[in-house]
C-alpha cells in the first residue's frame, strides 16, 4: 500500500528530525511534532480499517510525500550551507500549510471510524511519544519491566497463561502494557493482538463488542442499533472461532473487579499454542483471580535519578535542563515520590511557567511533600489552577463524559460551541451556525472563552 509506506517514512524521517544535531525554532518543532502525530494516526486507521481507506489512499500518499519533501529539502539547505544564515520564515509557513492539511485529513478520517473503534487522536499521540523515544524505546525506568513481561509472554509454555501487572494508580502499568505490546519481537510472535480498555465503567456488552471490532468482525453495514440488539452469546462464538487455532495475545487494561474475567473468560480458547492474555490493575483481587499460580508483575516506583530524567525529558526537548534551575528541579522530582503520572502532570504546567528559579521555586513550595497515597488531588488541582479561566470550563465540560469513552474531537469542538465556551476569531459567539466544520473558511478558526 503506497500510502502507508509513504507515512511510515514520513513518521521516521519526523523522529530523525528531532534527533538531529539541528536546532530549529520552537514554532518549527512543534509543527514537525504535529505532523508525526497524525501521520501515527494515520497509520493506524491503515491497519485497523484497510477496507475503509481506499478512498483515502491518493490523498494520504501524496500527503505525506509532500511533508517529507518539506522536511528533507530544508534539512539538505541547513547541511549544504551550513555556515550560511539559513531563514526558517518559510519553512515554518510551509510546515503550518502541511499541519492544517493533515488537520482536515485526519479530521475526515475520524469521522470514517467505525462504532466502538478505539482509534482516537490521543491514542495515537502515545503512539506518536512510543515512536520518538530515545535509545532502545523502552520508558524511563521500565527496561527491566519490559524484559520480564516479555519472557513471561514468550515462555515456553504451551498452555494459556495469564500475566497480571499490578500497581497504583499512575504508576506506569498502561504504559508498560502498551510498551510490550508494540514491541516487535512481541508482534512477530503472535498472530493476532487484541487491546481491550476496561475501566470502572464495565459493561459486558462493551467489552465484546470492542473485541469484535478490533477482530473486524462486524459486517460494514451493520448499523450500531442492530449490534446493540445482537445477543452477547453470538459476538462470544464470533471471537471464540476466530481466535481459535491462532496464538493470540489479549490485553486487559484498566480490570477493577472479578466479574470481568468471568465475563470474558470462555471468549478465549486454549489451543496449547502459547497464547497469552495481559491484564493490567491496581486491585489485587483481579490479579490472581484468574490463576492464583500466576504471580502478578508488581510495579515499583522510580528512584531520583530516573524521576529527573523524565521530567528533564518533559520540559526540555533537548533534555538539557539550565543549571541554575537543576537543584530546584530535582527538588520537585524527588517530591513526586517516583510517581511516573505525578512528574508528567508536574512537567506540564512547568513547560507553562517561565524558566526562571523563582517560578520553579514556587512550584517548588506546591509538591514539597511526596504526593503518594494522597491520589493525586494536590498535584491535580494544581494543574487545574494553572489553566486560565478560559480554558476551565473546556476542562470541565469533560466530566459529562463516561471514564476512558473516546471522544471524536468534531464532537466535542460542537459541544464546546453549543456551550458557548468557544467563539470564531471574528469575535462571534460559537452558538448555532456552522461551527467550526462549516460555513466559510474564516469561522473555522475558533478559540476558547
């Protein structure tokens, strides 16, 4: 398929960018960024919906091959005039021309999925961080873990095994889980992969039928109302039969309670072929519930060290941190309590702040004490009290949401409109009209207020 292959260089060319020894403007960056991003996205809804893409295909392959021409065509400028006084004006422009195209692109894309997809935007943003990090592409801290994980899901055990990861809240299990599972020793060794997000919100019928449609197993036009009214045990032999006979490993994210594996467990067949189901939560009772022989992986929290490297990583994109602000910064970190989520949430309104002692210091003065145990809330509210009052009610707003839905951005961008939190750059109230999905070019720019 020549629009993959064309995004699959874009996304490698967009990596090597960033770790090249060129120092771009920010601006620039974060546009190349953006661009790797969608072309991960992009990616995916190749693989997941390869029946739905055709229409896309010329649009997609020439999309990227005008991106990677940008990119590669300003990196030979910099390399063959090296000394020379290179401006980066055009580059910038051309690179927000390609951003917008992708923009709309995926936008369109989004809007082709399927019901209960999983494919989202944010999902592959993650995607996006998995495939731009550094060294062997294992997270901070999480070498050992993957390691261990992996021998246990290529072991030499022919039955079904389940192996549970175990651990608090924010404490990196999803992003160990999600780590082995794009690993490629772990794709080539099993014949098909299936991600399933459980959360508190459970409901039998959900889980099936995200399964059913990661296996593409629904007909194309079947409508949402007619799923919902197929019974449970048809979607259950519809996954038994097609997992059968296959080596397959299932992940379980996010299990809160011991009814899920009753629910889910005669979907799976054992073929003595090696197969393998990864369960993820931060309860010990669904831990050991489907095999009590099955000792759990627990997760540990970061030491100093690593806690610094994530947030330098964070905050600075060259990873290098001004040394009047290091002692400050790893005062910070370490008051994280090794905590992976709370040094991401930390390090998000650290790169909002000025990169000064004394605005890091009275960041300082918030998380003096370890966060771990208390759930969270200082570090979240924090955050929350370092958004502007315009972006509040957008934040907000998400509540309405059930926990770990995925949410098309076209929707949301509507509801933020009929909410009136958002208004056109020509100063109209984003009420009624067109939106930002329609009317004429200029009403599609919108911000919040």
């Amino acid at each position: 398929m020549a629009a993959y292959a064309a995004l699959a260089s874009l996304a490698q060319t967009t990596v090597d960018t960033n770790h090249a020894k060129f120092h771009f403007f920010t601006g620039a960056k974060e546009k190349i960024g953006s661009i790797l991003e969608y072309a991960v996205f992009l990616l995916t809804f190749l693989e997941d919906y390869p029946e739905r893409a055709s229409r896309w295909e010329g649009k997609l392959r020439d999309l990227a091959h005008e991106a990677e021409d940008i990119i590669e065509q300003f990196l030979w400028r910099l390399s063959f005039y090296e000394r020379a006084k290179i401006s980066s004006l055009k580059f910038e422009e051309e690179l927000s021309n390609v951003t917008e195209k992708f923009c709309l692109l995926a936008g369109d894309v989004m809007e082709e999925r399927p019901a209960y997809s999983s494919l989202s935007l944010s999902s592959s943003s993650s995607s996006a961080a998995r495939i731009a990090a550094t060294g062997d592409g294992v997270a901070i801290g999480l070498n050992e873990d993957v390691m261990g994980i992996k021998d246990r899901l290529c072991g030499l055990s022919s039955k079904l095994e389940v192996v549970p990861i175990l651990g608090m809240g924010g404490i990196g299990k999803t992003t160990l889980a999600r780590t082995v599972y794009d690993d490629p020793l772990i794709m080539h060794h099993f014949d098909i992969r299936v991600w399933l997000t459980i959360s508190q919100d459970y409901s039998e019928q959900k889980v099936l039928l995200g399964l059913v449609d990661s296996m593409k197993l629904i007909e194309k036009d079947m409508s949402a109302l007619e799923m919902n009214d197929t019974p449970i045990s048809t979607w259950k032999e519809k996954v038994y039969k097609n997992l059968m006979g296959r080596r397959y490993l299932a992940v379980m994210d996010d299990v809160w309670s011991t009814k899920v594996w009753d629910d889910v467990r005669s979907v799976f067949p054992d073929d003595a072929n090696g197969s393998r189901i990864m369960l993820t939560t931060r309860v010990a009772d669904p831990a050991v519930y489907p095999d009590s022989s099955s000792a759990p992986h627990e997760m540990s929290f970061m030491n100093d060290s690593q806690s610094w490297d994530l947030l330098k990583g964070k905050v600075f994109e060259d990873r290098n941190c001004p040394p009047e602000l290091e002692d400050v910064g790893k005062r910070i970190a370490r008051s994280c309590g090794g905590l992976p989520l709370a040094v991401v949430l930390v390090a998000g309104f650290l790169s909002g702040v000025d990169k000064n002692p004394s605005s890091w210091e009275e960041i300082s003065k918030n998380v003096l004490n370890p966060i771990v145990g208390k759930e969270l809330e200082e570090i979240l509210s924090l955050s929350y009290k370092h958004l502007s009052h315009r972006l509040r009610p957008c934040f907000l707003f998400m509540a309405m949401f059930p926990e770990d839905e995925n949410i098309r951005a076209s929707r949301l961008i509507r509801l933020w409109l009929a909410e009136g939190f958002l208004m056109h750059q020509n100063g109209k109230l984003g009420r009624g009209g067109g939106g930002v999905f329609g009317g004429s070019s200029q009403e599609k720019s919108c911000y919040c207020d």
